[in-house]
C-alpha cells in the first residue's frame, strides 16, 4: 500500500546551489512548494541577518532565520507556526518578478529588495 503524507515543515537553506545556472534558492523551492500544493511550514536559513525581515515578507515563507541561530527558539517558532497555521494560509500569490528570485524582490533597486535574488547568496558565504 503506497501511503503519501506531505511534510509538516520544510526547512530549506537560502543558498542551495549557487553552482548551477541560474543558481538554486530556497526561496526558488519554497515558492515551487506552495505552487504545486504544499500548506506545511516553510522555513528559510540565510547567512545574512539583514535578509530576514525581506525573507519574512515574502507569501511563500513562514520563518526565516540566519544560520546558526539558536535552534530552541527555531524550534519554538516553527511549533507556534504548526499550531496557528490554518492548511494553506500562505500560499504564494505570484507577486514576484517570475524568475523565482522572491514578491519582495520585484520593482525595487535597493540592496535590502535583493534578499532572495543570487547575487544576495554570492556576497555571503554559506556557514553550516
């Protein structure tokens, strides 16, 4: 009997893949996710604290975090977001640029607007 459950949370590095063309970013998955029906938890590392709050805004991602972060308070976070979360409350609503790169990267210039954008994962080396 072949019994499929969808995960509870995804938990997914910012910098996946930086050697492939165009690069892999967990916000490209995350927002994949919600596209093709996931309604867990999704949960972004970056290694740049200044990339959370942009990170947090997107529709796609619950929690964003930077890399090495206290795992309890993750933890904690990602509990309270399991607990309040109604089955496909964040969805992704297609307000980004189209290229996967993040809704809060689309019509800014600033480098804040370019959390989810590969040169964001470039300039910040991946510490795990």
């Amino acid at each position: 009997q072949n019994i499929k459950r969808q995960a509870d949370i995804a938990v997914l590095d910012q910098c996946i893949d930086m050697a492939t063309d165009p690069p892999l970013l967990g916000t490209d998955l995350a927002k994949e996710l919600r596209m093709r029906g996931f309604t867990g938890v999704t949960c972004i590392l970056t290694g740049s604290a200044d990339h959370v709050d942009c990170l947090m805004s997107l529709p796609f991602v619950n929690v964003a975090e930077v890399k090495g972060c206290d795992m309890r308070k993750l933890a904690q976070q990602l509990k309270a977001h399991l607990q309040k979360q109604p089955k496909g409350s964040k969805s992704c609503g297609g307000g980004g640029s189209g290229s996967g790169d993040g809704c809060c990267c689309s019509g800014g210039s600033s480098a804040s607007s370019t959390c989810g954008t590969a040169a964001s994962c470039q300039m910040v080396p991946s510490k795990l």
